[in-house]
C-alpha cells in the first residue's frame, strides 16, 4: 500500500534528515534504494536495523498467550 501511495504523489511532509532533503526528493520504489538519488547507505541500514530489532524484541510468537493464528503477534503488547 505504501509504493501505491507514493506513487500517487502522496509523501510525508517536512524532512527526512537534518540536511534539509524532503521525503519527496527521493525516488519510489526500488529506486529509492539503488541508483543515483537514492537514500544513503546510512539510512538503509537505519531501517533495515530497525525491522530487525522488531521482528527479535516485539514481533514474538508466544505461545500460550491466546493467539488465534499463524501471524497473531498481539501477545498482550498491544491488543485491540
């Protein structure tokens, strides 16, 4: 849902570091990863580093806890 946003011409507002760049003055989808104007290394470790922490510290899978499927990682954290 996200590149579809995008590439409708929906970006975040302000900037995306302190340098002044803007969220939009980075290209969409694989783009925005490899090639010329795409986001520094830096910051694709920044995020690939973030997910990583989630999928090992809040994402979790226990048992016992009242999942209801494959997937359901309510685990009492945060429930609806």
């Amino acid at each position: 849902l996200g590149n579809i946003i995008t590439r409708a011409g929906v970006h975040l507002g302000g900037n995306i570091d302190y340098s002044g760049d803007s969220f939009d003055s980075y290209p969409n989808g694989l783009a925005a990863l490899f090639g010329p104007d795409s986001v520094p290394d830096k910051g694709t470790v920044q995020i690939f580093c973030f997910i990583g922490l989630l999928e090992l510290f809040v994402m979790k899978d226990i048992e016992g806890t009242g999942n209801e499927h494959v997937g359901d990682f309510r685990n009492g954290y945060i429930d609806f």
